[in-house]
C-alpha cells in the first residue's frame, strides 16, 4: 500500500478549530515537521481540509 508524506509548511494560527484538529491527528504540531501516513480515505479527508498548510508527496 502507498504511503503520503505530509510535511506542514504553514502555520495553524488564524485557522479554523477542524483545522487545527486534523492537523493534530495527522501528528503535526510544528512548521517542517513530517510525517508518513497510509494512503486512506480517512487520512485523505484530513489533509483535505488543510491541504493549503501542508504539502503532501507520495512515497512506495
């Protein structure tokens, strides 16, 4: 199964309470922190909704 890389490249302050939450249970609490994830459609949703705080690669 494909894994995604999410690194946060932005800040959470001004965002919204969903996207302080989903950056909280990707496991990211500061700028250039990474972490890798499976490729789900829970995971998905989440980066979804912050996807202009971070940036995602997809690693095998």
């Amino acid at each position: 199964m494909a894994q995604l890389k999410v690194t946060q490249v932005k800040s959470k302050i001004g965002g919204t309470s969903d996207q302080r939450n989903s950056l909280r249970s990707l496991g990211l609490h500061r700028i250039g922190q990474t972490v890798v994830k499976p490729d789900r459609p829970e995971f998905r949703g989440m980066i979804h909704a912050v996807r202009h705080l971070v940036r995602v690669e997809e690693v095998d």
